[in-house]
C-alpha cells in the first residue's frame, strides 16, 4: 500500500461552510471520494457556523463569502475557536481572496472547481496529521 493509500483511508472530521447547496455537495463528494471514512458537517451562515465551531475539526474547508457573513470576519470568527484547525479558503473569485492577509490557519487559498488543487491541499493537511 502506498503512503497516499494510507492517507486517504484516514477518518477526518470536516466543518464545511458553504451557503450554495450545489456547490456543498460538489465539495463534499469530492471530500469523502478522497477521505470516504470521513464525516462532513455542514454550515451555512453565521449562527449555524457559531454553534459548529462548538465542536472539534481536523479540517475547514470555507467558502468565503456567506450572506450574513464574510471575509476577515468570518476568518476571525474561525480563529476564536479554531486557530489550530487548518482551513482552506474557497471563493468562486480568487481575486477576492488572493489580496487578503493569510491568518496562519488558512492553509490555502483556492478557487472553487479546482478539484487538483483541492486534492493536493487535503493530502498535504492529512500528512502533516
């Protein structure tokens, strides 16, 4: 078995925080097709991410924009709880995420649909585990 078949067979738990109901379960499909004995939760606003972040990850995975929500704010809301959590950061624009100032938690920035770039990012987070 290889070091990658290893990871990959690692159970994760895994907040997700994504508004789009489309764009949630095309993320999490790519996710458990990676990591299929993980779990993903799921939050779509700020009230629902709140009461989430009341529980432990391994992994956020967030969209970067919510409609009650959204950039260095809903950053910092996750760094209160969570700043050793490692998080990814999607945004449907990376333009809009590229100009931010990284918190040390968000340990990539990507564009959603990028399905290599978010494969590499999980597996680089899970082998640091």
């Amino acid at each position: 078995m290889t070091r990658e078949n290893e990871t990959m067979e690692q159970a994760i738990s895994i907040l997700v925080v994504e508004d789009n109901d489309t764009d949630f379960l095309l993320l999490q499909r790519q996710l458990l097709k990676l990591l299929p004995s993980s779990t993903c939760k799921r939050a779509i606003n700020r009230s629902e991410l709140i009461e989430l972040l009341q529980h432990p990850y391994d992994l956020i995975v967030s969209d970067y924009h919510l409609p009650d929500i959204e950039g260095e704010n809903l950053l910092l809301l996750i760094a209160e709880s969570h700043f050793d959590t490692p998080c990814l950061l999607l945004s449907g624009s990376i333009e809009s995420v590229t100009s931010l100032d990284t918190p040390a938690h968000v340990q990539a920035r990507l564009q959603k649909g990028d399905t290599a770039a978010l494969r590499a990012a999980v597996l680089a987070i899970v082998q640091q585990r």
